[in-house]
C-alpha cells in the first residue's frame, strides 16, 4: 500500500524529480491511509451482510424491501362497508383461496416496484384492509416479469409458477403453495404436484409459515374445464 501511494503521489526518485513529493512522515498523510484502509474494510463487510442476509431470509433484508415494507399496513376503504381501497404502489395478479372457515384472510398474488411475491390480507366488517404478511418471490420462476415497475407477461406464463390453495393429506391445515401446472394440462382445472414452496397459514395470526411442499397438491385455477386424465 504504501508502495503504491508512494508511486501515486512522486515519493519514489529524488526530490528534484518531481514539482510534488508526498510526506510519509506527515500524520495528515497516515490519516488518509488509514481512511482508505476503513473504507475498503466497511464496503467489504456490508456487501458479505446483504449476501448473508439474502440466503438465510433475514427480517433484517426484508423490511428493506418495498413489498415486504407492505406488511401491518391499514388500508381504509373507499366507501365504508361498500368498497375496498386500494393498497399504495401494489397491483394484484389474482386473489388467492385459503382453504378455511375459521381464518379471516385471504392472499393476493402481484407485485410492487421490481418485486414480485405474494400478501395476506385481513378484511375488517367496514372493508378496512389490513396487511399481515408478505413474501417475495424469485421473478425467474413467476409468470410475468418486472421491467421498470411494469408487468411483463412471459409467453409460456401458464407453465410457470404462482401462488396457488393447497391441500395434503390427512391435514386440516390452511395451506397454499408456489405451484405450477402439470404438463400437458395447462388448459384445464386441476390438482398438480409441482409444487417448489408452500407455507401454513396460522389460524391464531394469520401469519405464513414455511413447510416442505412434498406431499402437496396444490389446485390450478386458470383452465376452462376439469382434466379427465
């Protein structure tokens, strides 16, 4: 390093070899050193954070973003007891069934900003919406794209995955499920394995909770008539 800004700064050759020769032996010189040596050491620490935060799914990453800033969100109604407001910057893609009686939510597949995911909504009596939880999904798998905050549907969008209601055997539980339709069936109603995530829906918060999707089948909703095979 100090090799370097030696040579950067006319230190190496004689004092007549240059019109500017840097002081080692100044104190304001070591400052500068050790202020480069700092910045290079915090630039290099919070970019190992933001990766480390993405791959274990920390809350921290999340509130980040501007899908996940969505949840505890009130959202009034339009019209009291007559018409839902809206959710600021969130354009849904389609509700999503929670197989239950007892739980008071429902899902909503969409996207806000670059971010595509899913929301649990709490809907009171007067249409007074309340966000409860939230999840961002890996763009790469859904079936549109985001460019510049605008939806981009891909052109085999019925093959790809969306958040659909689940069921597994032997559970009561309200499940849903990042789901896609079986092949050859893209055109018809369905109950389909391909699931690649699915979470419970908790019957006390209304919060999600990740669980292994094997064993699911999750049902597709957007073909015409049910599959006879």
């Amino acid at each position: 390093m100090i090799s370097l800004l030696r040579k950067l700064f006319g230190r190496e050759g004689s004092i007549e070899s240059g019109p500017f020769i840097f002081d080692f032996t100044n104190i304001q010189c070591w400052m500068f050193v050790v202020l480069i040596l700092l910045t290079i050491i915090s630039n290099q620490t919070n970019a190992d954070t933001t990766r480390d935060s993405i791959a274990s799914g920390s809350t921290d990453y999340k509130i980040k973003s501007d899908l996940m800033a969505l949840v505890g969100m009130k959202i009034p109604p339009a019209i009291p007891y007559k018409k839902q407001g809206k959710i600021p910057g969130w354009f849904s893609q389609g509700s999503i069934y929670i197989g239950s009686s007892t739980i008071k939510v429902y899902g909503e597949n969409g996207y806000i900003g670059n971010e595509g995911g899913l929301v649990l909504i709490y809907l009171d009596n007067d249409k007074t919406r309340t966000i409860v939880d939230a999840r961002v999904l890996p763009l790469d798998l859904l079936r549109f794209n985001i460019k510049d905050g605008k939806r981009i549907w891909h052109k085999d969008a019925k093959e790809r995955f969306s958040v659909e209601s689940c069921k597994k055997p032997g559970s009561e539980d309200a499940i849903i499920g990042l789901m896609r339709p079986e092949h050859g069936k893209e055109g018809c109603l369905h109950y389909s394995k391909q699931v690649k995530m699915a979470w419970r829906v908790n019957g006390s918060t209304g919060k999600l909770e990740e669980i292994s999707p094997k064993g699911l089948s999750c049902f597709f909703p957007n073909g015409e008539d049910e599959c006879y095979n």
